[in-house]
C-alpha cells in the first residue's frame, strides 16, 4: 500500500469532512423556529429584549455566511461552539457520550459481521439444505423488522418473562465504586441487548451476502483443485474461498457504518443508551444548533474514518491492489 494512496483518501476524506460541516450548517439554519424562543422559553420568559439579547451572545443576529465562517474556523482550532441548552462547550458533551456510541457500534458491528458470515459459510456448504433455507428465512425477517421493534420485543422478554439482562442504562449504579474488572463485566451485561437489536438487521444482510458470495467462489477451478489435492473441507472454506468471498463482504460493512451510527439513535433512545444518539436527540427537541451540530460532524468523522480503514483493508485482502 503507497503513500499516495492514503494521501488522496486523506485528502478526500477533509473535503468530504468540509463539504458535511458546510452542508449540515445550512440545512439546520434553514429550518423553522428561532432557537432564541426555546432558550429564552427555558428561562421562563420570552420578551423582546430577551431574545435580542439572546441572540446578541450567541451570535444569532450576525447574517448566515458570517456564522458559517465562524463555526468553520472553530471547528478547525476544535472549537465546536457552546451548547445554547447545556450551557457547556459542544466538545465537552460529545467527549463525555462518544465513548458508549463507539463501544455500541462497534460491538454491533463484531456480532453482525462473524455471527453473519459463518452462517452464511455454512449455508453455502449445502445450498439446497436446512441451513441454507434457515439463513434465507432470517434474513428476510431480520431485514424487514424495524430496529425499534426488536428493541422493544426484547425490552418486553427479558423484563418480565427471562429477566438475565438488563434492560437499560449502561452501567448499575452500586457497582460504580467497584474493581475496573466487576464494572467491565456489569458494561458488557448491559451491553447484550442493545448491541444484539443494532446487530441483527445487518446480520442478516452480512449472512446472506457471505452465502452468495461463497456459493460463487466455491464454483471457481481453485476451489476445485484444492479438493482434488485432498485439502480439508475446512481449510478449503476458510482458507481459500473465505479470504476471496470476503472482498464484498468488506465493501459492504464499510458502507454500513453510517447506518449503524444513525440506528444506533433509536437503539440508544430504547435501551436508554448514554451515547451521542441520546445527546442528540434531546438536542433536537430543545433545537440545540451547536450541539446537534457536533454530533453530525463526530458522526461524520466516524463514517469516514470507517471507509478508509475499508479501503485499506480492502487493499490487504486483495494483492492485485496492494500497488496501486
């Protein structure tokens, strides 16, 4: 892998990055409603002069090509302004809620990827069997069912009829003071449903993409001499048509990273999740520019990191890329 190409997705990665802090700005100063009402509504009072000045502190009054020079100057020092609700510094919140968000997705996206193509693995074993017509069945289903939906199936299940987990919140609350290892176990109790209702719709997806995938490249003269030479199923499976059925594979849960962060919003709402998706949905009910803001650039950010670590590794699994 060359210098250049990760200088070019770098470089295009910061004139994506501008384009959405361009974007994001003007579509939210675009909408109805003067957030000076809601804050001055806040303070329990909404007069003339109150929201004059209002807008005179957080730079309301100033024409909207002028805000948007100021934010993005900000946000290239850091600085991504002050929450009108909060009263705190944007980067602050998001520092404090980003870390959940990424355990959420992440976690999500580690259960959807490997629970999804090892079924998929094993239904392209035998396409016409059992397994093959189940992994086909659930997908259908897991991709049809709303994420909520399932949040809250799971929400009913296991807080009344199978109480194991918990069923919201990220952590107990008498185990706060307690050893880094008891409270790393009681996060990842907490962790179980959540991370399962955000995984599932893609798993689905994932198992049935690896089986077409794999029932493709299980056809191809390189899989059939590796049976000839008498290699074992399951290194023909794993070793040599995995790594070549799995180029789609990673194409595809790069492109789904930004789903993931978007649904994990709902996921986060359900299971009363203290991510980013909480943070910015409490504020868009209070029309918290800054904030919401922030959270859409961090958002941002993420997705496209995430396409670059696709990219490369992309360029890893495939030699034929490796020079270009």
């Amino acid at each position: 892998m060359s210098l250049s190409f990760l200088s070019r997705r770098l470089a295009y990665g910061l004139l994506l990055m501008l384009g959405v802090v361009i974007l994001n700005f003007l579509l939210i100063r675009l909408a109805p409603g003067d957030p000076a009402v809601v804050i001055a509504g806040e303070m329990g009072g909404a007069t003339e002069e109150m929201l004059e000045s209002i807008r005179e502190d957080y730079g309301l009054n100033k024409p909207v090509l002028t805000q948007l020079w100021i934010y993005i100057s900000g946000v290239a020092t850091g600085n991504l302004g002050e929450s009108f609700f909060f009263n705190q510094p944007v980067s602050s919140l998001i520092a404090a809620r980003v870390g959940p968000t990424i355990l959420l997705v992440i976690s999500a996206q580690i259960i959807s990827i490997v629970l999804g193509v090892f079924l998929g693995v094993i239904a392209a074993r035998k396409p016409n069997g059992v397994m093959s017509a189940f992994v086909s069945v659930f997908a259908t289903i897991g991709y049809a069912v709303p994420v909520f939906w399932t949040g809250i199936m799971l929400i009913i299940l296991f807080a009344s009829a199978i109480p194991i987990f918990p069923v919201e919140g990220m952590q107990s609350v008498k185990l706060r003071g307690a050893p880094f290892l008891t409270q790393a176990l009681d996060v990842a109790h907490h962790l179980v449903l959540p991370a399962f209702t955000l995984a599932i719709i893609y798993l689905a997806q994932y198992a049935r993409l690896s089986r077409a995938s794999m029932l493709e490249v299980l056809g191809s003269d390189y899989i059939r001499t590796a049976r000839a030479k008498g290699s074992p199923e399951r290194s023909v499976l794993f070793k040599h048509a995995l790594r070549n059925a799995a180029l789609p594979i990673l194409t595809v849960a790069g492109l789904q990273f930004g789903n993931l962060i978007s649904g994990a919003l709902l996921v986060e709402t359900v299971f009363n999740w203290p991510g980013m998706g909480r943070l910015a949905f409490e504020s868009i009910l209070r029309r918290d520019y800054p904030t919401i803001m922030g959270v859409l650039f961090f958002a941002s950010a993420m997705v496209v990191v995430a396409n670059i670590l696709t990219d490369i590794s992309y360029r890893w699994a495939d030699p034929r890329l490796r020079g270009r």
